[in-house]
C-alpha cells in the first residue's frame, strides 16, 4: 500500500468517525426536543455536550449565564457561555445564575427548539452587543497580567450563536428564519433530520469587522 492510498483511508476513517458523532448528537437533541417534560434544561444539556466536543479545551463552559460590564450592564441570561477562567479573576454566583465579565466571554449560545420568537432573540442579541469592554480591564498575557491600555484589545464582544432544532421544518422554512435573524447572530447552527445546517450570515466579513 503507497503512502497516498495509506492517508485516504485514514482521512475516510476521520470522516467517518466525525459522520458517527454528527448522527449520535442529532439523536440526543432529537431526544430532548421530543420531551416535553425536560423542557429547555434537557436540550441546553445536549447542546452543552455538543459544544464541549469541538471547542478547545482551553475553554470553560457553563449555563444559566448573566454577561455584566463594568459600568453595571447586562445581558439577558445566556443558556450556554464560552469564557476563558483564567482570565477572569472572579466570578459571582447567585444561586444557579453566574454573573462573567464580558471580557472573558468569548461565544454566547442560545439553545431553541424550531419555535423561535425573532423578537425576543433580537433583543438577546442587541442586550450583549451593549455591553462595553474596557480598555483597563485585566487582560491575561503570557508573560503575566496587565492594566496598560496598550496591552489589552479595544473593543471585542462574544461570537453569537443561535443552536436551533428544525426536525420537522424544511430548507425554505430554515432559510427563511435564517435570513430574518441575520443581523442578530454570527452563526446558526440549525439541526434538521440527522444532519446539521450552519449559516454564517457574515462570512464575507474580514475578522477585523
């Protein structure tokens, strides 16, 4: 066997192997969504699991998340936060809600079912993209921590992703809410059947948008 043929079947067995976690995690959702009784906390618990498999481990993730700056706003709570631990020097916990500086947060992801109310996901979207960096806040270097306005970026927000279940819906019905909530989300990942659709309103984009 030559060494071409040799790295094609290796990468058919990543593909393969990535096929098989794609199909186990749409039939967990499917599981929660078809639940009634488990409600919104089951699915947020599948899509925590979906999330904790493809973001480096670097990364801390946790529910039932209110995102504050430092002139006293916040967000609307945020079912799943993606947030560097080391660079916060504290988190507040009130109950089951946890209260993290903006600045650590690096994605925030809203868990639906296929009933999506685009008003109300407006407004989660607009409540953190009010939120204010601040150019004096604790940034995490390598070589240790500064205040210096030099050293810290200038204005950052988190990725803003919509996880959404469509089973029952078609491509049009997806497309549609997609198009109608493009302003409001840097990704949605939308499951549909055994497969998962992801929109990226702003591709095009440079990252320095």
């Amino acid at each position: 066997m030559g060494e071409t043929e040799r790295t094609g079947k290796v990468e058919q067995l990543i593909l393969e192997n990535y096929q098989r976690l794609n199909s186990m995690i749409s039939e967990e959702v499917d599981f929660a969504s078809n639940h009634g009784g488990l409600t919104g906390d089951s699915r947020e618990v599948m899509w925590l699991e979906f999330f904790r498999k493809i973001i480096p481990k670097k990364y801390s993730l946790a529910q039932g998340v209110i995102i504050i700056d430092s002139d006293g706003n916040h967000s609307n709570e945020v079912d799943i936060a993606v947030f560097d631990e080391q660079y916060t020097p504290y988190v507040f916990q009130h109950n089951s809600l946890k209260f993290i500086p903006i600045e650590a947060v690096a994605v925030a992801i809203e868990c639906k079912s296929s009933n999506l109310k685009e008003k109300g996901l407006e407004e989660w979207s607009k409540k953190i993209k009010q939120l204010t960096p601040k150019t004096t806040g604790i940034a995490r270097m390598a070589t240790g921590y500064f205040t210096s306005e030099s050293n810290t970026q200038k204005r950052t927000r988190p990725l803003l992703i919509l996880a959404s279940n469509f089973k029952r819906e078609g491509d049009q019905t997806i497309s549609s809410k997609a198009a109608k909530l493009a302003a409001s989300f840097d990704f949605m990942l939308m499951k549909k059947s055994n497969e998962f659709q992801l929109k990226v309103p702003n591709e095009h984009e440079h990252l320095r948008w």
